[in-house]
C-alpha cells in the first residue's frame, strides 16, 4: 500500500518535471471508469460501424471486417477532466488518417461527431481527429477492451480531455457545422484540451 502511494507520488512529481501533468491533474495508477448510463451490451450479429456525412462514399463495417483493416500500436497520455491522468497507456486501433482513406473527406467537412450505442455523442474538430495520434481503438494492453472501457470500439483522442475519446462507438458523423455532443450541451467546453485546462464553458448548463 505504502509501496504504491510513494511511486504514485514518485512518478507524478517525473511527469510534472517532463511538462507531461497539465495543470490540476494529479496521476493515478488505476484506471477509473466513467460514464453516463449504463454499459451497452455487444451483439456481433446487429454490430456496425457506419460513417456518412460530409465523405465521398458512405460504408460501414461488421465486427470482422473491422477488424481485418490493418491496425497501429501506440504509447499515450490520458486526462480526465475529473482531474486524473494516467500516463503511458499502450493502445491498438486503426488510426484514423488512415481510415478515412477508405471513404475520402469531402472538403466541407469541418467536424466529426462521434456517435456511441446508448445514444452517447462528443464532437471534435477534423484537424484535431488528423493528428497522427487518433485512432479508433479496440485492445488495451494487448487484450480487448473491457466492456465498461468501450468494448468493441472507441475513439481514442488524446490530445484532448478524455470525455472526447468516445467508449461503445457506432457511427462517425463528417459534418460542415459543429455539433456540440453529450457532455459539450451540459457545461463542458467545447474544446477540451487540458494543458489550456478547458474544462467548462462558460454558458453553464449543469455544471
Ligand atoms: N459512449 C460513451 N463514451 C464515453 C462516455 C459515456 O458516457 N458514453 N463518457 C466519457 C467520459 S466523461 C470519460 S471521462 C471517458 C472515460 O473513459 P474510461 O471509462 O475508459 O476511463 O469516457 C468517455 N466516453
Ligand atoms: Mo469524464
């Protein structure tokens, strides 16, 4: 217990040296689960992934076909704007610079809007989305993802607050206007990019 409290404290204090702690985060060595509602069963039979929108030709996949796109593995950093930060987290997914060349982008696409079973949404930039870092994530640590982190399919963002990386994802949505999500209509920012600390926006909401 002890042993765990220093190298929590030890670690920390190396990230905040590195510049890798955005302001008013503090590091956990767990990994917390949040969300809104409750954890969306998974049915391979009835499961798609869809995108439509602003792209060049509409498709979806199956849990198989997904599958076989080929994937990228990478090391990042998670913040929670419940203030928690867990560092080094090693991801598997298809990236997604990658996946759009399956579809084209038309030019008018501004925004992508993520939409999750359970009727969950976030909305992030597409230039955000380019970056080389965002995928569309489904092993955690060399395994599956757990059900309560997004089984089968998230997004994972994460140069921004975690609530923009989408848990139980179905569609993406190309749009030319910004469609503030879930959370984005409830007092958080638009946004959302932690070493700015965008937490909440200022119209307010429930927050
Ligand atoms: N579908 C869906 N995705 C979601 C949420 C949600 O309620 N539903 N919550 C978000 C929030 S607020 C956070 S902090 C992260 C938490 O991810 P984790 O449970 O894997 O830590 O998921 C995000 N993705
Ligand atoms: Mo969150």
């Amino acid at each position: 217990m002890l042993e765990n409290v220093l190298k929590r404290r030890k670690l920390e204090e190396q990230m905040r040296k590195e510049g890798r702690l955005p302001p008013g985060q503090s590091l956990t060595l767990d990994f917390p689960v949040l969300h809104y509602g409750g954890v969306p069963r998974f049915n391979e039979a009835t499961w798609d992934l869809r995108v439509f929108g602003e792209v060049d030709k509409e498709m979806r996949w199956n849990w198989k076909d997904f599958q076989a796109l080929p994937t990228v593995t990478q090391t990042c950093d998670l913040h929670c704007v419940t203030r928690w930060s867990k560092f080094d987290t090693v991801w598997e997914g298809v990236r997604f610079s990658d996946f759009v060349k399956l579809f084209g982008v038309r030019p008018t696409a501004r925004h992508v809007i993520a939409h999750c079973d359970g009727g969950y949404t976030t909305n992030v930039p597409l230039d955000v989305m380019m970056d080389d870092d965002v995928m569309l994530a489904y092993k955690f640590d060399g395994q599956y993802l757990d059900t309560e982190h997004g089984y089968p399919l998230r997004t994972l963002v994460p140069k921004r607050y975690l609530w923009k990386s989408a848990k139980w994802l179905r569609a993406l949505e190309f749009s030319a206007n910004d469609q503030p999500g879930f959370w984005e209509v409830n007092g958080y920012h638009n946004e959302g990019e932690p070493f700015q600390e965008q937490r909440f926006s200022r119209r307010g909401g429930f927050f």
